[in-house]
C-alpha cells in the first residue's frame, strides 16, 4: 500500500484499521478452527477431559487446518505478486 499522499496521522489512522482488520481474521479463523475440529472430534460428553482419541483428532485437525491456510495465504499472496507484476509492466 502507498500511504505516501497521506499526513502521518492518516497514516497512522490507515494503518490502524487494517491491524485491527488482521486481528479480526486472526480471530475469525481462530472461532472457524476451533468450531470444525470440536464438530469433527468431541463426541463422548460423559467427562468435562478429551479422551486420548479426542485430543488427537484435534490435534490433527488444527494442525491440517493450519496447514491449509498457510497454503491460502501463500497461493493469495503469489498470485497478488503476479498481479502486481503485469500491472508494472502495462504501466512501465
């Protein structure tokens, strides 16, 4: 982002917004994990403890979850780069 045309207080502003934006993903991602992988996983609720088969299947699913969204941002931010490339060279 070029924050370049804005005063130092716009900026700080701009800059703001969007790390209280990531935090919210942070925090809807962290809300999605932990709904899926306790739908997929917890299934005996006769004891307030996982069974060692419970915290396992969850301690798969949070770690493929992961997984899958550092893939995400990884492809999202190649794919941004190579938008941003052939942007420079039709405007250069």
């Amino acid at each position: 982002m070029d924050f370049s045309g804005l005063s130092s207080a716009e900026q700080a502003h701009v800059t703001k917004l969007v790390e209280k934006r990531q935090f919210q993903g942070f925090l809807t991602m962290y809300g999605k994990l932990v709904e899926r992988c306790f739908n997929h996983c917890v299934n005996d609720f006769t004891s307030k403890s996982l069974s060692s088969k419970e915290e396992q299947c969850v301690n798969n699913c949070a770690e493929k979850f992961m997984k899958h969204s550092e893939r995400v941002s990884a492809r999202f931010a190649e794919i941004n780069a190579e938008v941003m490339g052939s942007q420079k060279n039709v405007s250069g």
